[in-house]
C-alpha cells in the first residue's frame, strides 16, 4: 500500500531509494533491505469479507 502524499500517482524515494512516502505491506512483514517474499505478506481469503490491516511505514 502506498500513501501518495502529493499525488503524483508514483512513489517518490530518497536518497538509496528510500520512500519518502508512506507505504507497507499486508501481513506487516518485517522491513528489511528487499521487497518482502510473497509468503510474508500473503492473505488468505474467505468470501468477500475478508479483511486485513497493514501499518503504513514512514521514514
């Protein structure tokens, strides 16, 4: 998930491509220094009540 804060329909990064947006990943893997394994933020879905919450990071 990302927060575009300005709206320019990208992420915009930092200084080593650090977001300088809010963003996270459902399952709220541990940060590290890749994207997190699909097995770490996967959901499982039953029926179309499924929800899930992701914190948003923001450096």
């Amino acid at each position: 998930m990302l927060h575009d804060e300005n709206g320019d329909n990208q992420l915009d990064t930092g200084m080593f491509g650090i977001p300088a947006e809010g963003f996270g990943f459902s399952g709220n893997p541990a940060i590290q220094m890749r994207a997190p394994e699909f097995s770490e933020a996967a959901v499982v879905v039953f029926g179309n009540k499924t929800t899930t919450e992701i914190d948003l990071i923001y450096y």
